[in-house]
C-alpha cells in the first residue's frame, strides 16, 4: 500500500513537472512572438522616451506602420521594431502633415529638407547596428526623427546639422520629447564632430559625393557608416561600409534618392579624397527616397 502511494505520489510529479515544462515552453514562445511579431506593442522598451509618450491618438497608425512597412519588408532587428513603435513620428512634422506622418514616404520638413521615409530610417538604424552604450554620429539631423530612434538604442547620440534653425528646433523638440541628452549642434557634416570621436556608428541623411574623410577618421576600428553616395537628383545608393584595419569595406548597399549634403558656401569648392567605390546596389523593396 506504501509502494503504491509513493509511486502515485511520483507519478503526481512528474506530471506536474511535464506540465510545468510545458507551461514555460508557451511564456516562452509567447515573448518570443511579442518581440518578434509584436514588438511594436511594447511601446517604450527602447532607452529613450517612449515611454511616457506610447498612448497617444497615433498609436493605432504608429504600430500599423511597424507591422505594414517594416515586418513585411526586412526589418527584423526586435530592438529597432521596438525603437520605431515607440518615437511619435508625427510630433517631427509640420502641423500641416501631421496626418500623413506614418505614411510610407518622405515628408517635407521646411528648408527644402525631409524627414525620410519610415523604411529608410529604419534600415539604415538596423544596418548601423547600435548596441547600448553604443557612441553614435548622426549627420543631417533634420527634424531629429533619426536622432531620437537612435536615442532608444543608446544614450550617446550626437547630430549635426548645417541649417541654424532646423538644428536649433531640432534641439528643442527632442528636448521637449524627453531625448534631451541627443547632442545637437549646427556645423559642417564634411567635418564630423572630432572631439566626441571616435564614433561606434555614423549615420549620414544626406547624399554626398564621396566618403567625408574626416568621417572614416572618426570611426572607430569595427564601426559602421551608413551613407547615401551619389549627384543631386542622380542614382544614389544607399551604402553600409565596416572599418578594418583602417580601411572601409562595403558591406550593403540599395538604390535610393536623398537631398544633397550641403556644405558652407566657403568650402563647397574644397577639393576631397576619393570615396570607396560602392557597387551597383541590388533592387530594394518599394521605392525608399528621404
């Protein structure tokens, strides 16, 4: 009788623990959907601040954006997914645009500059590969959309922009958002930002000609450039390069069209170092332009 209610009693175990096991095994599979399938619902994840600005009248467009525009595409970064569910796109365009913020397009932000298309922001996050901690270089920063994705991967982010004005609302906007530790300063993006180099990523939202120097100087030994190369209303592409051993290596590239990289009138005509040759990138989904 003895034996028997110890076997029953072990019987009772072992069910449970199978139980048990399975249990986790469906917590698990149901964060890993909610991470890779959803993570759009987990507004505020990312480091930045999200958090306190997830519900908004947007969210339904916000998420609809990530699930339509991203997922489907090639978007599988879980931390950029979550990074572009949570940033209010539609706080970084003009009032008259509002509406048609997470459209799958560029939209203009005033002195003949965009802010770009959502895939394009999100790509070129994914392909800098920015880990926490990560120190990040932004050239163009526009309304500071990028900026502040950035700013839900890492807490060092530094953006330049040429325009006084936009560099200044930039600044203020991100400030009042809550990503007021993102540095913006006007200056020239040919130049980077030496004294905060060297830089884990640099991200540039504008088309130049060539590789700036300065900005490959800049880079640290395994960091990334992603930068559009190419003319003013030209073929331009879309290229990730890697440094190693001081040199960079084209690691992707993809067919876009962005607005130019403005200099100061005084050093348009400066002479520059010729870039690395980017390769005929391959076609791209849908038609990325900033």
């Amino acid at each position: 009788m003895v034996g028997k209610l110890v076997s029953g009693l072990s019987g009772m175990r072992q069910v449970l623990r199978l139980q048990g096991n399975i249990f986790m095994k469906k917590i698990k599979a149901l964060v890993a959907l909610t991470l890779l399938g959803g993570v759009m619902m987990l507004p505020g994840f990312g480091l930045g601040a999200g958090a306190a600005l997830a519900r908004d009248s947007f969210e339904d467009a916000r998420q609809a954006m990530v699930a339509r525009q991203l997922q489907r595409r090639d978007i599988t970064d879980p931390r950029v997914l979550i990074a572009m569910g949570t940033v209010p796109r539609h706080r970084f365009v003009p009032e008259a645009m509002v509406s048609r913020a997470y459209g799958d397009y560029p939209l203009p932000i005033g002195e003949d500059q965009t802010i770009s298309q959502p895939y394009i922001v999100a790509l070129m996050t994914q392909w800098a590969a920015v880990a926490p901690g990560d120190k990040v270089l932004e050239v163009g920063t526009g309304s500071g959309y990028q900026a502040a994705v950035l700013a839900e991967l890492t807490e060092k982010v530094f953006s330049i922009e040429i325009r006084p004005e936009l560099a200044r609302q930039a600044a203020a906007r991100l400030k009042d958002l809550g990503y007021g530790r993102v540095q913006v300063r006007s200056g020239d993006g040919y130049q980077g930002w030496p004294e905060a180099a060297p830089f884990d990523a640099i991200l540039v939202t504008a088309a130049a000609p060539r590789v700036p120097p300065a900005l490959t100087a800049q880079l640290k030994e395994g960091g990334r450039l992603v930068i559009p190369l190419g003319p003013p209303g030209g073929a331009q592409t879309l290229v990730r390069y890697r440094k190693v051993q001081g040199k960079l290596v084209q690691e992707n590239s993809l067919a876009v069209r962005f607005v130019p990289l403005v200099r100061p009138p005084a050093l348009k005509t400066a002479p520059g170092a010729d870039p690395p040759a980017a390769s005929a990138p391959p076609p791209g989904p849908g038609a990325p332009t900033r």
